[in-house]
C-alpha cells in the first residue's frame, strides 16, 4: 500500500473561487440598488480577486519551492551514490512508461505495491535489519570471514539436525574452526531435547572444531530462551522469524542497536543455566520401546454354564 500523502489544493484553485467569490458579492451588492452600490461592488470584487491571486500565487510558488527542494535532494543523494543513477533512473522509466500505458488497474496498483516494498526494506536496512530467506545460509556462513573477535550462538538439534549434516552445514562448521585458528573465541549452547547418537556425533565434532560448547535440557528454559541465534563481534546477530505454527520462514540479520542488546541479554540467560560439555560426558539413549501385552479374549459363557462359588475361608 501506498504512503498516504498530504492533501494539497490543486493548481489554480484559489485563483478560480476568488474570482467567482468576488462576482457573488458583486450581485450582491448591486442586486438592491445598481446606482449607489456599483462602484462598492467593483472595488470589493477587485480586491477579492487580487487577494485571492495573491494566495494563489504564494501556494504555487511554495509548491514550486517544495519541488525544487525535493528534486536538489535526490540530485544531493545521486551525486553522493552516483552508481544508483542508471538503477534509479531505469526503475523511474519503467514506472512511469507503466502507469502511462497500462489499461488494467491491477498494474497500475502494482507499481504502487513494488514502489512501497522497496521503499520499507530500504527503510530497514537504514535501521540496521535485514530479512532473508530461511533456505537461504550462504550469508550466515560468509560472514565467518568477516568476523574478528567472537561468536556465540546457540543450536537446537532436534530441528536442525539435517542442516547440520548437509554440505552448507559441514561447510559451516568448517568455517567455525578457521575462525578459531586465526583466534576468534567461538561459544555454542546446545539445546538439547534427545541424547540420540547423531546428537553425540554433532557435539564431539564441534568440540574437535574448537569450540567450546555447553547444553542445556531445553524442556527446563522458559519459552523465550528457547532460540536459535547467532552473535558476531557482539555488533551483528542474526535471529529467526517464524509463523503461527513455528516454521522458520525467515532470518532476521541485525546491526540494530535494540536487536543486539536483546539477543546480548538472552543468551547471557542462557549461558548462566548451561553446563559445559566435554566428549563422553553424556551418553545416548536407547530409543523407548513401549511393549503392549495382547489382550485375552475370554469365550463367551453359554447360557447352560454354572457359576460355582466358592467356600469362604
């Protein structure tokens, strides 16, 4: 939907009522009595007409004037970012050769709809957010290279194990133990549901990347220390957006100052309840196997049978 704008008084309006404002009085002056009241009704109309000339006028030169600022802003904008110029200037034809040309409403709105999205996701990253397919983890492992001092995240295995087992998962934890050999301190909770063997086969292999790990029960955390979130140089955080039934749909990155200081808090509450892990300390489980005894059908009792009780003791 399009920004709302202000209403403004079209081009000429002032000028058109001032002049039809000054033939009513006119008539009305001159309707009684046309001898003594005609010079009134000139003067009168006159000075209508001229006041409302004047309005006039200041309206479109301040209009003009708003104009001249908007248009010495985006020049201001283009010369700091002259790359943008052929984008811009491109985009601009193609809306405008489209509402000029198009019969069907639907396009017309259209323009309006992608005109407005771009202009919130820009409004966005002004504020320091950025959204992203959840298929999408090629910027959460790029940012590897990038970072210099720490990262602290979190998993949760249930739901990403087969993440972590794909090739940009293995990629990824490759990437953690290259930042840990150029000395980047790398911490990762583990929120664990089952001690299942690949659970086992994950922690040890994060462990021989150098990370240091914790886990957690995560039935015990309350419902909002259960995240799955990364933290780079405690200056970028990377979160997750999900919809009504808990699906991922989108990662949320964030240079935001609110954003990190509220990922910074949570996974302080976190760590404070997580114990260290060290390879072998935990062991998996069997799965449970729940054994249901058949049931004992009896033969039904025939009309003709006795009930034999017994002698009481």
């Amino acid at each position: 939907m399009s920004a709302r704008q202000p209403w403004r008084l079209p081009p000429g309006a002032v000028a058109a009522v001032s002049v039809l404002l000054s033939v009513v009085i006119g008539i009305w002056l001159t309707v009684d009595d046309l001898a003594t009241r005609t010079l009134i009704a000139v003067a009168v109309g006159m000075l209508t007409t001229i006041v409302g000339l004047q309005i006039d006028i200041g309206l479109r030169l301040a209009e003009r004037a708003r104009r001249q600022d908007q248009h010495g802003r985006l020049l201001e904008l283009v010369e700091q970012q002259p790359h943008f110029l052929p984008a811009v200037t491109s985009m601009l034809a193609s809306a405008t050769a489209t509402l000029q040309t198009t019969k069907v409403p639907m396009f017309r709105q259209a323009v309006d709809n992608v005109v407005e999205s771009a202009r919130i996701r820009l409004s966005e990253l002004e504020q320091g957010r950025m959204h992203c397919p959840a298929n999408d983890s090629a910027l959460m492992v790029d940012q590897w290279a990038e970072v210099q001092h720490s990262v602290h995240a979190t998993t949760i295995p249930r739901a990403d194990m087969a993440w972590w087992r794909s090739a940009v998962g293995l990629r990824y934890l490759e990437r953690n133990a290259q930042a840990v050999v150029r000395g980047v301190e790398v911490e990762r909770i583990f929120l664990l549901d089952d001690v299942d063997p690949d659970t086992i086969d994950l922690l040890d292999r994060t462990v021989a990347a150098g990370v240091q790990v914790l886990v957690v029960d995560r039935a015990t955390l309350p419902a909002d220390l259960r995240i799955n979130v990364v933290l780079y140089d405690g200056q970028l955080c990377v979160d997750e957006l999900t919809n009504a039934d808990g699906d991922v749909v989108e990662f949320v990155y964030s240079t935001n100052t609110s954003d990190v200081a509220r990922i910074r808090t949570l996974y302080g509450r976190l760590r404070s309840v997580a114990r260290p892990y060290a390879a072998g300390v935990l062991t998996a489980q069997p799965p449970t196997v729940t054994v249901t005894a058949p049931a004992v059908v009896l033969p039904p009792r025939s009309a003709d049978a006795q009930v034999v009780e017994l002698p009481q003791h």
